[in-house]
C-alpha cells in the first residue's frame, strides 16, 4: 500500500528512507540497546529455569502443577503473534503498538508481586496461573512488535553486534541479580514473599527499558505496507511461506529445540533432588545458568556474523543436550554448575540464531508472518510440552523427562547438518529496511 499522491520513484523513496535511518542509528542503536539490556534483565529473572518452577513447586508441591504453570506462559502466545503481525505489517508506525503491549506485559509481572505480598493459598495460585497466562499472551505480540521494530531501524549487519553487546550487558545485570535474588530475596524472604519481591524488580528495570525506549527511538515511515487483509485470508497463506524447502527444515528442527523444553522447569527440581534446593542452591545455579547465557553471546554472535547461524544453531543444540547428559550422569555439585552452564550457553545459541536465520528464509513483505509463525509454533509446543512433562514427571520422576528432551535436541541437530542448508550460501539474505552501506561509520 502506497500513498497515490507521491510522484517520486520507489528508489527515490527507498534512498530517502535509508537516508532517515543512517542519520538516526546512532539514536535508534542506543535506545534499543538500553531497552533490550534492562528488558532482558528483568524478563530473564522470570523466564530462567530456576524461580517460576521451584515458586510454583513452594505453592504447591506438585510436579504436575509446575507444568501448567509453565505451560500458561507459553499458552498465551500461540495466537497473539499471528493477531499481531497481521495488523503490524499494515500499519505505518509500529511504536506506538509496541509500547501499549510492553505496559501490559509489564503490568502482569506487577500484578504477580502484588499477589505474592497480598494474597495466599488457592487465591494466590489461581492469581498467579491467570497472570502467566496474561504475561505470555502479551510476550507472544511483543516479540513480534519489537523484531519487527529492529528490523526498521537496525541494519541487518548491526543487528548480530547490537544483540551480542545488549545480551552481554543484560546477562550481566541478570546473573548478578538472579545470584542475590537467590541468595537475599528468596532466601530471606524479604518483604514476606522474596519470590514477589524478586518480580517487583523485574517489573522496575523492565519499566525503566520501555520508558527509554519510548523516549528516544525514532521511527521511520517504510516505503511500502501490505495492504490489510482478513485475518483468515492471511492465515490461508502460511503455505506459500512453507515453499521453501529450506524454511520448512529449518521450522522443523526449531520444533524439535522447542520440544526439548519439555524438561526445562524440572532440571532445578532435579538438581534440587540432588543437592536440596536452598536459596543457596537456587542462587548459584542461576548464576551458571544466565552467566553462561550471557558470556557465551560473544561467541555465537561472531562465529554467525562468519560462517552465519546455522552453525552456531547446530552447535547450540549439541551443546543443550550435552548438559542434559552431564546433568544426568554425574551428581557432583561441580557437574551438576557445569550442566547449567551448559544449558545456558546452549539456549543461549538456540534464541540467537533462531531469531536470525528466520529473518534470512524468504521475502521482506512477509518478515512479520515468519516471524508470528515461528513464534505461534514455539508457543504451541511450549505450552503442550511441559504440561506433559508435569505429568510425566509426577507418574515416572524427572530422568525419564530430561532424556526424550535430549532425544529431541539429537534429531534437532541431525536435522540441521543433513537437511538445512545455510540461507547464505543459497543467496544474499534479502536487505531489510535501513541497511546501509558503510556499516563501520557508526559506533
């Protein structure tokens, strides 16, 4: 869609959008960089293995019920994406979309401090299982709404070196709090409730990410919008993205990395089981978990800025299922830190160069779709997969959990190396809106 009264060219209007762009990256660098630092900080003391599944284990003490809390994040994702990318992708301005549903999202993790410190019993579980479920829905278009607003105003060879030096910083903050949250918060119990504190913090710096990204990013008007379409209508052409055998692979061996997350919420519980699950305990591995997660960005971000990300996909996912062997086998507490560390940098290769090879498979028109249909289908398998675990673990204990996970990141990896070719070498990855052509003018 097009406004019919502009008599320039479309180069004429590319070269202009470019232009807009170049002269605000440096802006646009930084203010997607403070957000996703304190966004990642506060949303990894949520979403790391370790404090959603031993809170809902403290409520409870059931396996099962630690599943379904697990899977209520998930659940909410698996139509917000496909609902947002397809009102996104015909809107000029994305920002103002974006913000709405990062308040939201930010509300929910209030709203489970609050329920934390006022509430008990069955109230309290029932509030916090309704608010996973809210925080997921609210994920699933977020994630959409800012990938897509990176890909406006981010060139696609900046990209690689703002999410390495954003995921560094974060993984950081994150480590060294999620090691106090542990520690002091949960530990202690502070303020009555230290996991509703720990939320309470998250729900701070991820607040204080939005505000500066609201503040300071600059949005360009792109060139070309698709004109709106039925959501039904739109739906209908997910097969035309499947065309690409190559894209088809790839959605297969990211469903089977989904589908290993089975056995996320249970590796503390199982170390737990191990080592006994103090404070102390859950600290430290948080500690290994985000630190690993953190310091190994570096590593995948420059081997797939080299060779691209199938490799670093491939070694990811070797690399997870390694830990779950080791977490396994050897029940020292130095194995059982090692484990994490492991499963940290793997997921932490799986996140990076599942999001950028997405965007590598197909054209730009249909960046958002790939992007709700890789979302929707991660959602999906998350939300199924470990509410079958809950009860797997309930019935049979956690090991026979851990290995069909490490059953599904084996096929993952043997998928990649046989079936997915590396987008790169097919064609030149397709130019998003704003790359530029001197990359190392900006700092």
């Amino acid at each position: 869609m097009t406004n019919l009264g502009d008599t320039r060219t479309l180069a004429e209007r590319e070269a202009e959008y470019d232009a807009f762009v170049a002269a605000n990256l440096r802006r646009n660098f930084i203010a997607h960089f403070t957000h996703g630092m304190l966004g990642m900080t506060g949303f990894r003391l949520i979403y790391a293995p370790t404090f959603i599944p031993t809170y809902i284990h403290r409520l409870t003490g059931s396996d099962a019920l630690v599943g379904l809390g697990t899977a209520l994040l998930q659940f909410g994702a698996i139509l917000s994406p496909i609902f947002s990318a397809s009102r996104f992708e015909t809107k000029e301005r994305i920002l103002p979309y974006a913000i709405r549903t990062g308040t939201m999202l930010r509300v929910m993790i209030l709203g489970m401090a609050l329920a934390g410190w006022f509430l008990h019993g069955e109230a309290l579980l029932i509030v916090t299982l309704v608010l996973f479920f809210l925080l997921g829905a609210f994920n699933g278009t977020q994630r959409v709404a800012f990938q897509m607003l990176m890909s406006k105003v981010i060139p696609i060879h900046r990209r690689g070196r703002l999410q390495a030096y954003r995921n560094v910083a974060g993984g950081i903050i994150a480590a060294i709090l999620s090691y106090a949250a542990g520690r002091w918060l949960i530990g202690n119990d502070v303020w009555g409730n230290g996991y509703a504190t720990t939320f309470f913090v998250a729900f701070v710096l991820t607040s204080m990410g939005l505000t500066v990204l609201r503040l300071r990013m600059v949005e360009p008007v792109p060139v070309t919008v698709r004109s709106p379409m039925k959501f039904v209508d739109r739906v209908k052409t997910f097969p035309q993205l499947l065309e690409d055998r190559g894209y088809r692979w790839f959605i297969l061996a990211e469903a089977c990395c989904v589908c290993a997350r089975i056995a996320t919420p249970f590796y503390i519980l199982y170390a737990g089981s191990q080592l006994g699950l103090s404070g102390i305990v859950i600290g430290e591995l948080s500690l290994a978990y985000l630190g690993a997660d953190t310091v190994s960005n570096l590593l995948w971000g420059n081997l797939g800025d080299r060779t691209g990300y199938r490799s670093t996909f491939t070694l990811a996912a070797a690399l997870w299922a390694g830990g779950i062997v080791l977490l396994l086998s050897v029940h020292h507490p130095w194995a059982v830190f090692a484990a994490f560390c492991c499963l940290g940098a793997g997921n932490c290769g799986y996140q990076m160069s599942q999001q950028t090879m997405v965007l590598e498979f197909g054209e730009r028109a249909d960046v958002a779709m790939r992007l709700a249909l890789s979302t929707t289908i991660e959602g999906t398998i998350s939300a199924i997969g470990p509410l079958i675990g809950g009860l797997v673990a309930y019935r049979y204990g956690y090991p026979p959990v851990m290995w069909t996970a490490f059953g599904f990141l084996s096929a993952a990896v043997l998928l990649l190396i046989f079936r997915v070719r590396e987008p790169r070498q097919r064609h030149v990855a397709p130019v998003l809106e704003g790359d530029l052509p001197n990359p190392e003018s900006v700092s």
